[in-house]
C-alpha cells in the first residue's frame, strides 16, 4: 500500500489493482477486479466495481459509481454525482447481470456534474459533456454536448476550452492556439 494512498475510511478489497500514486478519500469503495490506474485520483464516496478499468491520470469527483463494463481511458475527469448506467432496460425483479453493455471513455473526456451516460456508448477523445447531460448516443471526439438527450452544442479543444469558429469550417483556441478543421462532422487538428 506504500505506492498509493487509502484514506482509513475508504475499502480496497484484496484483488483490486491499484496504481501507484492513485489517491483514494473517504468513504470510497473499490471492488476485487477492479484496475485503477496511476496517479488517480478517487475522490469521497465514490464506488469501482469488479471490472471496471480507470486509466492513468483520470479523476473522479465525489458521489460517482463505476460500475462493470465502464472503461476510462487515460485522464478522464468524472463530475461530481455524474452517473453510469449498465443496462437498458432495468427492472427490480428481472436479473440482467448478464446484459451489462460496456460504456468507453475516450482519452482526456470529461463528463460534467450530474451527467448521466446511458451504457453502450462511446465517449470520444477530448469531449465534453455538460453538466446534466443526459447521453444516448456515441459522442464525438472533441464535441461539446449538452441537454437531454444530449446534443452536439460545439467543439472543444484538447486543453478544454470552447473552440471559436473562424474562417471556411476552422477553429482556433483562444488559451492554447491550438487550430482544427470541420471535416464531415469530425474535429481534425491543423
């Protein structure tokens, strides 16, 4: 345990793979097949169940649960309370454990506070999805979306900031000036 941190609150069950420099808080739960990996930072009240893959650099923000078949890529940022589903079509009496879909997030996404993933969708790299979203469909990468369902409301850039259309489908970044083209509704970088 000397390679991460566990507050004396949270639980790790023996067989979770933690990595190092991952920081765990209070109150927070991960399960016996879970993966974490590096320099992660977990925060309150936060639940990994068996088979659930957080990737290097991602954060969860307090209240969030990731269930089987969730896949973080790399330096995902999770909102407070935002919610993973894993099947479509829950009922209290019906047992679908077998049925869980696998939701992917895309490297550097970010799902904003009390956003609500509907399983089996594909997060791209570098979008971003509103606070209180609700998505339904595969996000594109570098999309902003917002509402519910969620809608394609912009593009965003790799450090996170709301790209500012130019000239003939052209982007730029006001932070990083970064450029990018529309080409067939997807974000390419200059």
């Amino acid at each position: 345990m000397s390679d991460f941190f566990v507050h004396e609150t949270a639980f790790v069950d023996q067989g979770a793979d933690i990595g190092e420099g991952t920081r765990i808080w209070h109150y927070s739960h991960v399960m016996k097949g879970a993966k974490v990996g590096k320099n992660c930072i977990i925060g309150q009240n936060v639940f990994i169940g068996p088979g659930a893959v957080i990737g290097d650099g991602s954060k969860i923000q307090n209240n969030v649960s990731v269930y089987q078949g969730v896949v973080l890529e790399q330096d995902v940022f999770c909102g407070p309370s935002m919610v993973f589903t894993n099947v479509l079509t829950p009922r209290a009496h019906v047992e679908r454990k077998e049925e869980f879909l696998e939701t992917r997030v895309r490297k550097g996404a970010t799902l904003g506070a009390n956003s609500t993933i509907v399983c089996g969708n594909v997060i791209g790299e570098y979008s971003m999805v509103a606070a209180g979203a609700t998505v339904t469909r595969d996000v594109q990468p570098h999309s902003l979306v917002m509402g519910t369902p969620a809608r394609h409301a912009g593009w965003v850039c790799t450090c996170g900031e709301r790209l500012h259309p130019g000239s003939d489908k052209t982007y730029e970044c006001l932070r990083c000036k970064s450029r990018f083209r529309e080409e067939s509704g997807v974000l390419v970088a200059l």
